[in-house]
C-alpha cells in the first residue's frame, strides 16, 4: 500500500507525493489567481474595521482639545457587548450616557456635566451609527470586474414592542470588530492553528485545513522574523528589547514541545486520511468527490511539510537568540568598566573657549592612525632568563637593531607617494604661473604633454586640487599663498605651504617676493576623464615689489 513518506524523506518521491492536476499553482499565475479568488472574501474580513478607523481619522484632525471620541465610541461598544449582547437586552439612551459620564470620571478624573454627557453622548452614537447612514467600503472586485461596495453597521436601534422605547443594540458586524480587535495572544496562534487544522482534517473539510496550514505556515514564519527584530532591540540597549526576548522566550522555546506533539499528531492524522484514500483507490470505489479530495490532501501535505521543518528551525533561531542574549550582556557589563575618551566633552572645550580650530586635530588622529607596530626577536628563545631585574637595555646587539628598525606600513608608503605627487605637481604649477596667468585647462593640457594623460587621471591630482583650493573665506573664490618664507624639505610637509615652498626648494624655484593666487570659476567645470569634473580655476603668480 502507498504511504505518506516521512518528511526527510520526500525529496525522492516528489512525483508520488505532490503529483496533483494544478501544473501551474506555483507560478506567478497561480498566485495572482489566489489573490483574486480571495478578494472578496478579504474585503469582507477588513471592512468591519472601516468604521473604527474613520471615526478616528475624523477625530484627530480636530484642532480643538477634547474628550477621546474614538476611544469612547469603542467603550460604548463594550458596554453594549457586556451589558446588553450578552444579557439579551437591549440598553437604552440614558443608560449609555450614564456609563459615558462614569468612564470619563474614572479614567480622566473629569466630571462632566449634564449639558456636557448628554453632548459627547450623541456625538459617540452619531459616529458609530455614521450619523444615520450605514459605513460603506468601496473597492474593485477583479473577480467580477466590477467595482463594489461592503456596508457595515456597528450598533443599529430597534423600537421595542413592550414599552415603545428605543433599544441600542451591537450587531453582528459590530461583534466581529470587537472580537477581531482582541483575538488570542500571537504566542498560541501556532498552538490554536494546529488545533483547528486537526478538527478540520477529522470533518473532512480539506479546503478550510489547507488555508489554515497555510496560515500555520505565515505564524511560524512570523515568529522566525521576530528573532531578527528583537536582535536588534537588545543590540540597541533598554528595557523594551528585555521584555521582548522574555517574551519571544516564552512563547517559542516554552511553547515547542507542546507546538511539536501538535504538529506529530496532525501529521499521523494526515497520513491515515492519505491512507484511508489510497485503499478506495486500490478498491476502484472512489468517487470524483474523492479524488478532488485527494489531490488537496497532497497540497495539504506539502504545506505541512514546509510548516515542519520551518518549525525546526524556528527552535534553532530561538537558541542561537538566547546565547546572543548572553552575548550582549557580557558586552555591556565589560562596557560598564571600560575606559572612554570624552571626545564630545573636549570638543566642546574647545569651542566654548575659542581654541583654534586645528587644536580638533589632536582629538581625531588617534582615532584613525594605525596601530604601533612591535617587533619581537625570536633568538629571545634561545637565551638565559635574567633572575633580577636590571636597567632596561637590550639583551644584545642584534635585537637591539631588529626591533629600532623601521617597518613600512602601507599608510607610510601611501604618504610617501602623495607627498612625492603633491612637490612635482606643485613644482609644474609654479614654473608655469609666475608672473603671469595660467588656466586649470591649460595646466592639464601641459601635464598631458609632460606625464600623459595618466598624470590628470590619478587621484592624487584630484586630492590636490582639493587642497589646493582650501581656506577659501565664506563667500569668496580667491586663495592666496606666499612664497617668500623659509620652510623646510619634504619630510615636513603639513599644509599647501609646505608643499610649495618644498617644491621651489627642491626644483630651485626663484619664488621670492611672489604670491600665488587660485581663483575658481563655479560656471565652467573641467571633465578629468573617468566621469570626474571640477570647477575651473586660474592661477597666477603674482610678484610685490
């Protein structure tokens, strides 16, 4: 006889177990039918909240302070529910304004007066009977092609027999509101789904515990999403990521033996119904009923499969969560003794007593400069340990020398090229603008002509230009440099000075009594190649007697 195969087992008889008729269910075609199919029936479902949402839009766009009408119109409903639904009664006007006055005394600590109750009374009942008119949902049904509308009516008045009164009651769509406002805790929607999956299967209803599977589906993977989001809450420090993993924890890890004897349980159900259609299948004397029947029991059973194993790994996702817990609580509790450099605190030092701006420096180059690097002597091995402790002095000429050599670090190698870039470029520009007038277009054409075109395209022609036109006042496109300092050779280089006046020194230069001036041109921009473009600019070189 065939058989439902075991889960880990299916992967090889895929074409027993999802064989069925609908070759095109898992294409984007299929699931765009779905949505059609299901339209209305959604729309049905939403609509009973249509109400409660306008009533609050309306409210809140109010300007004028007031009572919570929203809010209130959802305590009346409850009263209604409560004291009249459920007594099979109805209640009548002045019973809702009195519960109206003593709600608002008790949650606001207000009192309202007679004029005031009997106003905001009206008011609620107005917005939940909008005013006299039903609630209506428009939308476009695709199924039928048509655009349609969905009415609602949360409380309707009913004019009694006995007395001639008038009675408010909550109706069944009212009802529905209430109750899907205040469903069962997401924690047991796992537990509740697999429940009503279980019945269903034993009635026979094989459409609704497909849906319902499906839904089983969407929870488990609700809960694998949490994980992620309550990661980051914990991450992000406070109380709220506390509560949240205390509750993620109760509701998953708590809950999993319970969660995985439901899911046994359906399973072994499943495999009897499986059975059971496989023997009428044997015995020729199954109906055209029953082979529909039959195909959806495999869909069922595919989706069960998937709503297994995610649930298998939900149990591994809520145990990796709690070692991050202990994790990130071991982090924090080091944090609390670790030492901090108040950099917010100096900065503002520096600010509030009018420091130069280039005392920040001192503050963020330890911040980006590369660890110091050590060196250690491997002969150290091989030497007799000292029993006292002497002056600090190397235990011999060779390690002396290894560790004060000077090991290049990328950075230093980088420095170096910049600095050896910025003196040639610096030196080509001075040549050329002395005692007159030269262009950023002409400069890249004689550049080009000199060094080729690589010479314009390298980044540490961009990081000159840069730097170059740096300084500039607000609201100003002139820059001035003097050249007529002494300065010192390459190796001291720190600003543009530095970089010009090393470049006249090196290059012999006569720079003296000259001042070189750069002025951009924020309307004309100069295509580097590469997609890089940058304002003009003129320099000149100008001399004072």
């Amino acid at each position: 006889m065939s058989k439902l195969y075991p889960f880990g087992e299916l992967e090889n008889n895929i074409d027993l177990i999802l064989e069925e008729p609908y070759g095109e269910y898992g294409q984007t075609t299929a699931v765009i039918r779905t949505f059609r199919d299901e339209l209305d029936e959604r729309m049905e479902q939403l609509k009973v909240f249509y109400p409660f949402m306008d009533i609050l839009r309306r409210n809140r766009v109010k300007e004028e302070p007031g009572y919570p009408v929203a809010e209130l119109c959802m305590s009346v409903l409850t009263f209604l529910l409560h004291e009249g639904r459920l007594k099979f009664q109805g209640l009548l006007f002045k019973d809702i304004e009195e519960f109206v006055i003593r709600t608002v005394h008790m949650l606001t600590d207000r009192q309202l007066t007679e004029e005031d109750a009997l106003s905001l009374t009206d008011t609620i009942l107005d917005e939940l009977q909008n005013n006299g008119a039903n609630y209506t949902v428009p939308y476009y049904s695709f199924f039928d092609a048509v655009r349609k509308e969905k009415h609602v009516k949360l409380i309707e008045m009913k004019l009694s027999d006995e007395d001639g009164k008038l009675y408010y009651h909550i109706t069944k769509q009212g009802l529905d509101f209430y109750l899907k406002t205040k469903e069962f805790p997401e924690e047991s929607q796992i537990t509740i789904n697999l429940l009503l999956f279980k019945l269903q299967l034993e009635k026979g209803s094989f459409t609704y515990a497909y849906n319902t599977v499906k839904r089983l589906n969407m929870e488990v993977q609700r809960k694998l999403e949490r994980k992620n989001y309550i990661l980051g809450l914990l991450m992000a420090g406070g109380s709220e990521g506390a509560v949240a993993y205390r509750e993620y924890h109760q509701s998953t890890l708590l809950q999993f033996d319970e969660e995985t004897q439901l899911f046994n349980e359906s399973r072994n159900l499943l495999q009897d119904t499986f059975d059971d259609f496989q023997n009428k299948i044997s015995r020729n004397t199954i109906t055209e009923k029953e082979k529909r029947a039959y195909q959806m029991v495999k869909r069922i059973e595919a989706e069960m499969r998937k709503a297994i194993r995610s649930h298998e790994n939900l149990l591994k996702e809520a145990t990796s969560l709690v070692k991050e817990y202990d994790r990130i609580l071991d982090l924090r509790r080091k944090t609390a003794f670790t030492e901090r450099f108040n950099f917010i605190g100096e900065f503002d030092k520096i600010i509030n007593k009018g420091l130069p701006t280039e005392s920040l420096r001192f503050l963020f180059e330890p911040l980006i400069l590369p660890n110091i690097k050590k060196s250690f002597n491997p002969l150290r091995i091989f030497m007799a340990q000292k029993i006292t402790s002497t002056e600090d002095e190397p235990d011999s000429i060779f390690e002396e020398e290894v560790e004060l050599s000077q090991i290049e670090t990328t950075d230093m190698l980088v420095q170096a090229r910049v600095a050896q870039n910025f003196v040639i470029y610096a030196a080509g520009l001075l040549i050329h603008c002395l005692g007159k007038e030269l262009n950023l277009r002409e400069w890249c054409n004689i550049l080009s002509t000199q060094y080729g075109s690589e010479a314009i395209s390298n980044v540490d022609f961009l990081s000159f230009l840069i730097v170059l036109n740096r300084g500039k006042l607000p609201g100003e496109r002139t820059r001035q440099y003097r050249l007529n300092e002494d300065k010192t050779d390459i190796d001291g280089l720190r600003t543009m000075e530095d970089v010009l006046h090393a470049a006249a020194i090196k290059y012999s230069i006569p720079t003296d009594g000259f001042t070189l001036e750069v002025e951009s041109k924020d309307e004309d921009d100069i295509d580097l190649g590469s997609g890089i473009k940058v304002t003009n600019m003129f320099f000149r070189g100008i001399k004072y007697e």
